[in-house]
C-alpha cells in the first residue's frame, strides 16, 4: 500500500466543501485513494453498467439513497450534476460527495456549468519518487514510469503499457470522440513520444502524422484532457521581446514514453539519444505531483528566446521567478550555469535550482545544485521559505 501526499489536502477540503473531486489519469490510484481517506462513506462504481442504468434513469432516487457517498469515474453519468448541485444546496453542509474522474474534460465541462463554487477540485497522478519508496537509478525511474498497480504486482513494463496504451485507445478514445482510423491515432500518440521536451510544431506534427492541423490539434486536446500528456507553456514576463511562444510537450508517465518509444530496458537510456529529454520529463512530472499534491495548480513554464537561449523550467512564485535548469549529466561543468547567467543579466534572480542525475547537493553561487532524488525536498523548502 502506498501513502499518497494528496490524503491529508484531501481530508481537509472535504471539511470545507459540500464535494470533492478527483482528477486523474485511469490507473493513478484515484479509487485506493478516496476509499482508503473515507472508509465510512458509500462507494459507487459508475463503470458498472447496471449501476450507471440506474443513476441515468432515476438521478434524483439514485442519490438520495446515499447520505455521504463516493461516486467513481462519475463522468459516465454527466446526468448527476445538476442533482448534485441541488442536493448540496439544500442540505447546506460540508462533506456530502467524493468524485473521481479519468476525463478532465467531461468533468470540468459539467463542474463549470453546475458545481462551481460547491467543489473543491484536485488533481491525483501516478506515484512520486517519494511516493514510491523505493529507491531506483534514474534510468530505472524512468523506464519503468509510476502507475501504482505496475509497482504493487509487479507487473513487467511491457506487459501494463501495453495493456494500458490499447485499453486507453480501443475503450476511452471511442468514448472521449469519434476517432475513426485508431491506428492513426496510436500513430499520432508514438510521434508526441518522440517530441518530449520539444517546442510543439503543429504544422510539422500533422504533416509527419498525415492528418490536417486540426486534427493534431484536437487529438492533443484529447491526450491532455485524459492525462497522458500536458503542454508547458513559455513564461508570459517580457525579458526581451524576441521570445518563443508555443508551448513544450511532456508525458505525465515517463514509463509509457519509454514504452511508446521502444525502450525496453533501462540500460537502453544510457546512450539513448532522447536521455536528456526523458530525463527533463522525469524532473517536470516530479514537479507537477509535488504542487498537484498541494492542492495546488502547477505554477511551471520555459523561458526560451529566438536566439535559442532556454531557461528548462520557471517556477513562478509571488516573490519571484526560481529559474531551474535540468541537466541528464552525473558530473556538472561549467557551461551547465551558463543560461542561468544570461537571464540573470536580464532580471533579478535570487534563487535558482540546476537538477542533475549525479548524488552531491552543492551550491555554486545563487545556485543551488540538486540531485534529482532530492527535488521534492528541496521544492517543500522552497514552498517553505515563501509562505
């Protein structure tokens, strides 16, 4: 059994709003999750059908069965929502309803219609390295990914991506839109692994995929939407005027990267040519769960100029920006600070992280040199020390 961050968040919000939800990828833990946080509330699994039959035929009957209940996957029954607003504003009190969800954009489209200002929403992604406690070499951090039930079986890498990836394709795609080539679409999802860490070129991305540009469009709206990748967009603030302005591409799974990529083994990273995107997807993802189990939106971006200067990650913080560059390299050199001092002589910087695969914390100046095992230690000092 694992014990995820985001139970103590959790256990707070539900005494302060009628409904929680839970957003996530299918296979995160969202269910281990909820009911291990409320073991005295009633649980309801909306992918059985005959459960759902019933919600969707008598939504009203069907929730006043419950006084206190746990609706999972409840984007199958956006029919709920409304009710769930009216029962909650009747009954005028907090800790009423726990919702999970694998569909980001089911859920958030009925919520903005019928639930604002009655949910607290949070955001639960595979394990953190923290989370997992067990220690790994990078590459085998990397390789294997974070979804729990792989860790928990120990079930082969390819053995869950692939079961994952055709479950997500055959079974989630057709519900999410009328997807009509699937292969296609599997297609699209392998060219996005070969783009990590990459500015996204839609233009390019359609025409490698043979699809138009709307499509890729909409197909990674898709992707975001069920959590398997996200877009990092570039930091807003003016430095100089020649800045890039289409958003970054990163995986929520390093593992299923890995997979998609045909990378069967650990060792393979080593050489690999996409080792140092992996490993900036590796230290993005980490970052993303820290924050996500704050209860907190990630306040993650990139800062890169035509000239083709880049700032990895900006974290954006009321008193300030923390620049950090991610390095794959065990030994730091030099030319590994070099950006970080081409922005300090646009802006003040007080602070700035350099993560990196090696094992020695150092400080080099402002500079302070992380090893990637310790970068949720380093974030909560850092949340820390700006509350």
């Amino acid at each position: 059994m694992f014990i995820r961050t985001l139970e103590k968040k959790l256990k707070v919000l539900f005494e302060k709003y009628p409904i929680v939800g839970v957003m996530g990828p299918r296979q995160s833990g969202k269910t281990t999750l909820v009911r291990n946080a409320f073991p005295h509330l009633d649980y309801v699994n909306l992918e059985n059908l005959d459960l759902r039959q019933l919600a969707q035929e008598d939504p009203r009957g069907f929730l006043k069965r419950y006084n206190g209940v746990i609706l999972d996957e409840v984007q199958n029954v956006p029919e709920l929502f409304s009710y769930l607003q009216t029962i909650s504003d009747v009954n005028d009190k907090p800790s009423q309803f726990v919702l999970t969800g694998s569909h980001n954009f089911l859920l958030f489209e009925k919520i903005a219609q019928s639930l604002a200002g009655r949910i607290a929403l949070t955001t639960l992604l595979p394990l953190s390295y923290k989370e997992l406690a067990n220690p790994c070499d990078v590459f085998t951090a990397i390789q294997k990914g974070f979804y729990p039930r792989m860790h928990r079986y120990d079930i082969s890498h390819n053995d869950f991506y692939s079961n994952y990836t055709s479950t997500y394709v055959e079974r989630d795609v057709r519900q999410i839109t009328n997807v009509t080539d699937l292969s296609l679409f599997q297609k699209f999802i392998k060219l996005c692994a070969g783009r990590i860490g990459q500015v996204i070129n839609f233009t390019s991305l359609a025409m490698d995929c043979g699809i138009s540009q709307p499509t890729a469009k909409k197909w990674m709206s898709i992707l975001e939407s069920s959590y398997l990748m996200y877009l990092v967009q570039p930091y807003h603030e003016n430095f100089n005027k020649r800045l890039i302005k289409n958003p970054k591409l990163y995986f929520y799974d390093t593992g299923l990267a890995c997979y998609l990529l045909g990378i069967e083994d650990p060792q393979q990273l080593e050489w690999h040519s996409m080792r140092g995107e992996l490993f900036e997807n590796l230290v993005f993802s980490e970052t993303y769960k820290f924050f996500y189990a704050q209860g907190k939106q990630p306040p993650v971006f990139f800062w890169r100029n035509q000239s083709g200067v880049e700032i990895d990650m900006i974290i954006e913080r009321a008193e300030g920006i923390i620049p950090v560059e991610v390095k794959s390299g065990q030994t730091v050199r030099n030319d590994f600070f070099n950006n970080l001092r081409y922005l300090e002589a646009l802006t003040e910087i007080r602070e700035s992280f350099l993560v990196y695969s090696g094992q020695d914390r150092l400080t080099f100046k402002n500079t302070q040199i992380i090893p990637w095992e310790s970068l949720e230690s380093s974030l909560e000092t850092m949340e820390l020390n700006t509350i």
